[in-house]
C-alpha cells in the first residue's frame, strides 16, 4: 500500500506556512513504513529538533482505480479515519531553501499514524475534526473547509497514480500545526468519538 498526502489543503493552513493556495492540489508520498497504527507510542527521532503535527482526515481506497472521473470518486472509498502527519518542520525548511523533495522532513518511519477506520455513511457530510494534546484542543477542523474535496483529490491523484485498494490518503491539515515533544499526549477526535492516542517517547 502507499500513503499519498495533500499539501496545502486548507487556506487558513497555507496562510500559517506563509504559502500561496494551489490552484491544482499537491501531493507527495510516504512509504508504509511510515505507518504507526494501533494506538502504538512514537519514539522522537534524532535528526529533528522541530517536530510538527498536522492532524489529517484520512480516506482509505477500496477498489482499483485510474483516469477516475470526480462524479465516480465517490465509489472508491468508504471508509474514514484521522492521522497525524509528522513533519520535520527545520528539515523541511531546508528541502524548500534549496527546492529539495519533502521526503527527508515528511516520510521517516512512523510518520503516518492512523486511527482505526469507520464507514463513511456514519458519519456527516461535513465532518468536525480535532486535535488535544495533553488534554488541550491545538488544532480543530472541518472537511468543508478543504480547498479540494475528497473526490477531487481522487479524481486528481488518479491521472497520475493507479490507486489500489488500501491506498491512504491524508487530505491536508488545517490551521493550528505545531511542535510536539518527549512526554506529549496525543488523542485525535473525529466529531467527538476519540480516535487516535499517541504518546511521544
Ligand atoms: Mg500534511
């Protein structure tokens, strides 16, 4: 499987990143070692003093598809979940200084965790989505503010990468990323079931 993510989907987030809203959406990937699931802990890596959450609603891919026609999108995922994409925000800055992939500040292992998943018809159409850390909400959210919805990405992504049953994709992060350190509670809401807990070792 492959974790594809969306950069700057939310403008108020590309606001915060001093970014310009893409007119076309962006992506890039991450391995599946980047995948942390199971509620399991995650250890701070060495080669980062600066590292990020960005709390992501995910979609997972149910059925093989390419050249998928936004209309049809919706056939090709039917479940939901909420993930944190960790970003090296210090090495990410120096891969955009020196126009550099992401791939070193956004696909180590463990990267990509991701809560269990729940079929789409449970929830609204626009969904609410959340961050606490150590008990505190960070970050808040909602689909609707998405710059490119779910089945324009798909659609999007689909012209370039055969996308194939099991398939994560992060959609973007909204405002309100920041730091995480050793010790930090994480737990991730979508409305208010609680989704997702990290602890950081
Ligand atoms: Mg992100």
């Amino acid at each position: 499987m492959k974790i594809i993510c969306i950069a700057k989907n939310y403008a108020k987030h590309a606001k915060e990143m001093s970014s310009a809203i893409p007119k076309e959406p962006i992506f890039f990937m991450k391995p599946d070692t980047a995948l942390l699931q199971k509620n399991r802990d995650f250890y701070y890596p060495d080669f980062t003093q600066e590292l990020h959450y960005e709390t992501e609603i995910v979609v997972r891919i149910n059925k093989v598809g390419k050249h998928i026609q936004e209309k049809f999108a919706h056939k090709y995922y039917s479940e939901i979940g909420i993930g944190i994409d960790f970003t090296a925000r210090d090495l990410q800055r120096k891969c955009k200084e020196t126009g550099s992939p992401w791939e070193i500040a956004k696909a180590f292992d463990n990267s990509a965790p991701v809560s269990k998943f729940i079929d789409k018809t449970e929830l609204p159409e626009n969904i609410d989505f959340s961050l606490k850390i150590n008990n505190k909400q960070v970050q808040k959210g909602n689909t609707e503010n998405m710059i490119f919805s779910v089945d324009k990405l798909i659609s999007y992504l689909s012209e370039f990468i055969t996308l194939k049953i099991g398939d994560l994709i992060f959609t973007g992060t909204p405002e309100g990323v920041g730091q995480i350190k050793i010790g930090d509670k994480l737990e991730a809401f979508i409305g208010n079931e609680n989704m997702l807990k990290i602890n950081i070792k």
